[in-house]
C-alpha cells in the first residue's frame, strides 16, 4: 500500500479513525465505493494551504491568547459552489477589511484576519430529513454532500461533490491570495469605503467621530514618513467546520520537514457544536492534527468539559493552538460565560476566547425563515466583552455568519431591515447573515466597547 491509499485507507492514516462510535453528521453516502474512488483521489490531490502558512496563523493568534491581537472570523454560513465568484469573495474581503480597520483602530490591537471561506461548504443540522407536505427528503447538507432543491435526486448525497468542494474552495482560495496581496487592501482604500459607508448611514454622529480619528491616525502616519501601501498586503488566513471527516482525512499531509501532520484544506478547522463530543471522532481526529483549531461551545457546555478539551487538544499548552468560540445566545452569555473562563484560566491554559453572537440569537420568523435580530447579536457581543472585563480576562474577538452583499437576511441595523423585508434579498443557503451594514454597525459598537468600556455605552 503506498501513502496515498494509506490516507484513504484511514486505518493506517495518521490521523486515524479512533474515537468512539460512528462519526456525528457524517451524510448517508448511498454508494460507498464511489466515496472512496473520490477520495483516493483527494488524497493524491495537492494541499490547499501549507503547514508554514498554518504555522504563521497559529503564532499571530497566539498573540491573540495573550491579549495582543483581537481574532476577528467571518464569512458566509455556508459556501456554495455557485458563490465562488470573483464579485462575492470580493465583497466579503471587503466587509472583512473594513472591520477590522475599525476594531483595530477602537482595542488598539493588530486583527487577526480569517474568512469562513474556501471550505465552508458541510453543514450539521437539527433534523437529518426535511418534510414537505406528505414528502420526506435528506436534509440539505451544504453543497459538498448535496443539493438545496426539494427533490430525491438534489438530496441524495454524492460523493462527487466532494471533489467540487476541493475545487471551489481551490479557485476562492486563489483570489483571496491574489486580492490579499493587491492593492485590494490598501489601509487608506479601505478608510475610504469606510467613510463612504458612514456618509451613507442615518444617525451615525457616533461613527464619524471614529472615522475622523482614522483619517486623522493615516494623515499622522503619512506625516511620520509612514506609507499606508506598507500595510496592503493583509495576512488573512481561510477556515472552515471539519465537519466531514473522509474529506479531512484524505486532505492531511505529513510535512517531512517537521513530521507533523496538518489539514491542508483550510489553515483553521473548527468542531461545530454538534459534533464536539469528546469521546467523538471530531475531537479524536482534531486532535492530531498540527493546525491552529477551534471548539464552539454552547450553553450546555461545563467547565470540566473546557478542561478536558485542554487537555485533549492542546496537551503542550501552545497558545494560539486552541480557541473556543463561545455562542450561548443573548440571555444566557453572562451566566454561562464566567465558570467557563474561570476555569481555563486557573489551569493557565492559554487559550483564546472569541464570541460567535449568531448561533445562540436565530428564531423562525411567522414567514417560516430562520433570522436574528442585530440587537440580540450585538448584545451577546456585548456580554461576551463584559464578562471578561469583569474578569481581567481578554476578550478575544468575534465569529460572524456575513456576506458582502446587500442581502435582507437579519432583522435590524442603521440601515433598518424589518420583518417584512425579508424576503426582499434572502439568498442564504443555511442560515441568515449579516449584510455588509449590519456587520459595520456591529464593528463600530465593538470597537467603541474595546476603547471605552461598555457601561457607559447603550
Ligand atoms: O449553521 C449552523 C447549523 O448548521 C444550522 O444552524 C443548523 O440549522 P438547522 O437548525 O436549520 O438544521
Ligand atoms: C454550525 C455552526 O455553528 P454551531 O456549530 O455553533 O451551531 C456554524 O458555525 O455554522
Ligand atoms: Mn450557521
């Protein structure tokens, strides 16, 4: 057996299959043999990110960890293969850039920069089938296991679209390299977008304020001989759920120079909250790979649990190896929150916390969408920095559902989106996102809570 069948082979792979039971939210492949035809051939494929540039991710959040850098993550729910286009990687680059502009400039921190891009394309759901009047299909798993239409040949999984993953997050992962390193993310461009979104939006004296300050900070850096193109290549780093373990697996490669082990598929995998059993083959396989990783944790989750995910996942204590992305929902984030960073940081583990405010905030609207109301986000956000301000602890940065289009997906924002816009732009294929706007209002406001705290602030 050479290598190649080794890692499709999984038994000898060394990231194994151990964990126990089957595999959480794996699809019901109906044809096992073409499932390993595909890959077999991943496994030959070339890597999509290198263990170097993984590496790189790791060390920048491990500044993260220790307080010196905020992480900010975003990107749509799911990809779609029909989304890798050159306009909505663009857009979402663009909304990315122009946060992070804004939350650097308010926490006075570098920002780590990473899409949930270029393999964000499995979805975990609540229910494995969907019902349509008296029909029962597979539930839509994302564009890499099936498709959305409400038919038994659209649900039924297919391997093939494994290989169509590989390729669309290959072409997004190439125009964010080339528009990373363009002059795409030129600081003073990127102010510039920012004034114009300020300009444009109703009630924003709060946002000029800040604005005034950048455009005052990049006149200063000029005067000091400082060129604002010295800061347009932006690190920005892809990430995605390690949801489908075939499809990880195959895509690990052993560097020869180290003799680690990494997913070359995104530079961060995270385990879903759905899938982070700790006996579970999510953890076991997330555990013996090299990369930068992440745990979602929801309110069920207790401090033991934190400490074992220390000591599963980052047994060596390497800050910027573990993140945990916490999504309690808006009520629950102080109460549940404080036991949980307590304990992680009594042990000294030196992990990073960020808020994903989305997950724990959806509800069905009466028109049967799933949405959130920007104010239910925005205050989980806002418990999530109270709580570590309560606690000396650092506030690590924010996880976001966001696209760079102008969709009508969450309820709220300067831009007001009300319920019965809904359906006006709803384009999501899993679940609702914040458009370019909303995601700006949130960056003023949580930059305006790193610089000045939130009690005085609405
Ligand atoms: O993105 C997260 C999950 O996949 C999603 O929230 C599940 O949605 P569902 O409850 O509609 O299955
Ligand atoms: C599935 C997701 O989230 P969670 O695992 O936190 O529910 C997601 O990030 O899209
Ligand atoms: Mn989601």
């Amino acid at each position: 057996m050479d290598s190649t069948e080794r890692h499709a082979a999984g038994t000898e792979h060394p990231t194994g299959s151990a964990g126990a039971g089957a595999a959480d939210q794996q699809p019901d492949w109906p044809d096992p043999a073409r499932l390993r035809e595909v890959t077999e051939r991943l496994a030959g494929a070339p890597p999509l990110v290198f263990p170097a540039e993984c590496d790189r991710l790791r060390e920048r959040l491990g500044a993260v960890a220790r307080g010196e850098a905020l992480l900010l993550q975003g990107g749509d729910c799911a990809e779609t293969f029909a989304g890798a286009t050159q306009e909505s990687v663009e857009g979402k680059l663009r909304t990315l850039l122009q946060m992070a502009v804004v939350l650097s400039h308010g926490a006075a921190l570098p920002v780590v920069k990473v899409g949930r891009m270029a393999g964000q394309f499995a979805k975990p759901r609540s229910r494995p089938v969907e019902r349509q009047g008296s029909v029962e299909l597979p539930v839509y798993r994302g564009d890499a296991v099936n498709g959305p239409g409400f038919t038994a040949r659209d649900r039924t999984p297919a391997p093939e679209r494994l290989g169509r993953m590989y390729e669309a997050s290959a072409t997004t992962l190439n125009l964010v390299r080339a528009l990373t390193t363009g002059g795409f993310a030129d600081l003073a461009q990127v102010h510039a977008w920012n004034r114009a979104f300020v300009a444009a939006t109703p009630g924003s004296r709060r946002y000029e304020r800040v604005a005034d300050e950048i455009t005052r900070a990049l006149a200063f850096l000029r005067a000091c001989g400082g060129d604002t193109r010295a800061l347009a290549t932006a690190d920005f780093h892809v990430s995605h759920e390690g949801l489908l373990l075939d499809y990880e697996r195959a895509l690990t490669r052993t560097d020869p120079e180290s003799g680690r082990t990494y997913a070359t598929s995104g530079h961060l995998l995270w385990i879903g909250e759905r899938t982070r059993r700790l006996d579970g083959p999510h953890v076991a396989f997330f555990s013996r790979i090299a990369n930068p990783i992440a745990v979602k944790l929801g309110p069920s989750t207790t401090p033991d649990e934190v400490l074992r995910y220390v000591d599963l996942l980052d047994p060596d204590r390497q800050p910027g190896r573990l993140t945990f992305v916490v999504r309690m929902g808006a009520e629950r984030i102080r109460d549940a929150l404080p036991l949980l960073v307590e304990k992680a940081a009594s042990e000294g583990a030196p992990v990073c916390w960020v808020s994903d405010p989305m997950h724990g905030n959806t509800f069905t609207g009466d028109d049967g969408r799933k949405t959130r109301r920007l104010d239910a986000v925005a205050d989980e956000l806002k418990g999530f920095v109270e709580v570590h301000r309560t606690l000396g602890t650092h506030a690590g940065g924010v996880h976001l559902e966001l696209t760079g289009e102008d969709v009508t997906e969450c309820l709220g924002g300067s831009h007001t989106i009300a319920p019965e816009m809904l359906s006006h732009r709803y384009e999501s294929a899993c679940d609702p996102r914040l458009n370019p706007a909303q995601a700006l209002d949130l960056a003023f406001l949580l930059a305006e809570w790193y610089r000045d705290g939130t009690a005085a602030l609405s």
